[in-house]
C-alpha cells in the first residue's frame, strides 16, 4: 500500500435541526476529510469529527486540521506501508493524544487497503479479528435537548422516532432536565417495549449529584451513559457499584490504556464505542480485545459523522461483541434528503446494511464537490 498523494477538504453539513447535548450545541457537521490516494487509481477517504469547540473534548477542529496537515500527511505521503496498523504506529510515534487527528488519517488507510482489496472495512476487521461480521446492524436513536427545552416537543420526537422503527431510544439528560425528560420520553414510547436510555456527557458530579443520579436509577433505563467526567475512571466505578442501572462509558474510554484501567477498577461494562474518539480502527482492535476479555457489552456511537465517517462505526457494530443497538441513523434524519456525500438508509424494521465496498467506493462525487472545500494536497 503506496499513499502517493494526500488531500484535505473542509466538510460542511448543515443540520436538519440544532443537536444539542449538555455541554454545547452544533447547526452543521464540519470535518475535515482525508483523502489518501494510493497506486492505479486506488483511494481512501477517512474523516476527523472534533468540533470546533472543546465542550467534548479537548481536541478542537482546527487543532486535528493543523496537526493533520503539518505532522500526519508529511509521515505517511510517499512511502509504502504493509497495512493499516502500520500507518497507525507510524502516526503515533512522539505524539501524546489527539485521537480524532490520528483518526482521519488512519481511518483512510483502512479504507484505501478496502478500495484496494474490492472490500468493506467489515470485512477487513473481520480478518482481523477472527470473526464473521453480521450483514446489518439495528440502529437506535439519539434525540438532543430540545431548543425550545418544552418536555412535549421532546415527547413528539420521541413518538415520531418510534414509528420509523428505530430499536431503541436514546436522550441527552443534563442536571435540571433529567427525570422530568424521562417521563416525557416515556410519554412518547407509550405501548411500546422499546428500551429508553440516557446520555449525560459528562454532565454530573460525583458524590455531589448522587441524589439526581439515583433518581434517574429509578426509571427502568436500560444503562445511564457517561454520568461523570471523562477522566472520572474510580467515580465510574463507584457509581457502577453504586447503581442497579448499569452505566456506560463513552468519552471515558479514549484508548487500550483507559479500557485496561477500568477493567482493574471493576468499572462498568456496557460501552460506547466511537472508532474516532479512540484514534481509529487498530487502536479499536485493542480496546476490542480488552472488552471481549472482560465481557463487556458494546455499541457503536456517533458525532454524528458523515456518510464518510459513518464507515467505520457501521464496520464495529457488525461484530459479536455489539449487543445493542447503535447510534447509526439514516442520513436524512441529520442532514435531510440527498445531502449526506455517502447515504446511509435504515429499513421499516430499524436495521442498516453494513457496507461491502469502501467509501471511495460508496462516495456520491456530485455532493462531495458541493459539500467540501479543498484545504491543500502533498505529493
């Protein structure tokens, strides 16, 4: 695998409806897009997904373009790599961190062994992994705060969310609007069995919020994801005991290291796994093992990404180890129709095909060329 020439575009993706979870609000997806382009016409397309603000973590856009740009493109553009993992170790020798940055680049050496190969990252990472990748995957839904923050515009959004199928109902939960949106959740998932789930991001205190907390352990939820900060590996842990709910970690688990300690704290076992957050998919393979080890229950979060960046989650949620149902939407939900520059779609039964062919493959050029803006190229 020879990268002959790398580009950058800034990816711009309005949003059907402000996203908005306890830390901060987004009106656009925009990524960066690594384009990695290989020998006879070969080519891999990898996207980092920070925001432009660090409300979820420290790692902003224009910090992974910089570093992408100035210190990833130049170690990878014109040399010959045996794989994937290879282009992993050689981006993260001397840098501490910045797992969306490593990501893009990363991600787009996987795509392109995929475009190479006439295969999808599934299949990739079942070769590694030793096993046989499911062919769908059942999708689950993320609702935001409402903008108007009523209880029954979240009830509306859930009833509509319930009839077109999605396996599961998530909310964002902050201090204040965390029991009462329950119940507004709940109104709106009435005669139905559907689980109910909320994401906190980080939002709570521990001990101070134990009463919100324990509130919130009272109302049939299938797990309460990140309750705690991030770097709350011991309060995870506690709080894990501490509940009958499980809890589940997401920005938590930044990699092989933070999965290895919350294994040795007997910390939560249910986990969101979010392939950019982590820095890619070798670092994914790592944690992959460490969570089969210890038996935890995963699924597969989102930004939410492009159809671009949607690759890789989708390729994760096919493994056996993903137990529930994902944060994987159709496009539309998030960007509206014809938009997204690769189109995911989700049947009446709420499951998604994963793909088998890479996204340079699966790319739409038309909306590619409308969407995003050339940063520069190496050669």
């Amino acid at each position: 695998m020879r990268i002959v020439k790398a580009e950058l575009f800034d990816l711009r993706l309005p949003l059907v409806e402000p996203f908005i979870i306890s830390g901060g609000t987004i009106a656009e997806r925009r990524s960066l897009i690594v384009v990695l382009h290989g020998e006879d016409g070969h080519v891999g397309y990898g996207e980092s997904p920070p925001f432009e603000l660090p409300f979820y973590s420290e790692e902003t856009l224009a910090g992974a373009t910089q570093l992408t740009r100035d210190v990833f493109l130049p170690r990878v553009v014109g040399r010959e790599f045996s794989s994937p993992e290879e282009v992993d170790g050689v981006l993260r020798a001397g840098v501490r961190g910045n797992p969306f940055a490593i990501a893009g680049v990363e991600t787009a050496a996987w795509d392109l062994e995929a475009h190479i190969r006439g295969v999808g990252l599934a299949h990739l990472l079942g070769e590694r992994l030793g096993e046989a990748p499911a062919k769908s995957i059942p999708c689950g839904v993320a609702l935001g705060i409402p903008e108007d923050r009523r209880l029954g515009t979240l009830t509306a959004r859930v009833y509509e969310a319930v009839g077109r199928g999605y396996r599961r109902v998530k909310i964002k939960v902050a201090p204040g609007w965390d029991v009462e949106a329950v119940k507004a959740a709940r109104a709106g998932m009435s005669g139905t069995d559907l689980p109910l789930t909320v994401d906190a991001n980080g939002a709570y205190r521990w001990p101070g919020d134990e009463g919100a907390l324990r509130a919130l352990d009272d109302a049939g939820l299938l797990y309460i994801e990140q309750p705690l900060a991030p770097d709350e590996l011991v309060g995870h842990a506690e709080l894990g005991r501490t509940l009958t709910t499980p809890v589940c970690l997401d920005e938590t688990l930044r990699s092989e290291s933070h999965a290895k300690q919350v294994v040795a704290l007997g910390g939560p076992r249910v986990w969101n796994i979010k392939v950019h957050r982590m820095g890619g998919l070798t670092e994914f393979c790592r944690i992959y093992a460490v969570a089969k080890a210890y038996g935890a229950k995963l699924w597969a979060g989102t930004m939410p990404e492009s159809g671009i960046g949607s690759q890789a989650p989708l390729a994760v949620a096919s493994l056996s180890q993903f137990v529930y149902p994902s944060d994987l939407e159709p496009s539309a939900r998030w960007f509206g129709r014809n938009v997204d520059v690769i189109k995911l779609s989700m049947d009446a039964g709420g499951m998604m095909a994963v793909p088998n062919q890479s996204a340079g493959r699966l790319l739409d050029a038309g909306r590619f060329r409308a969407a995003a803006r050339l940063l520069g190229g190496s050669t």
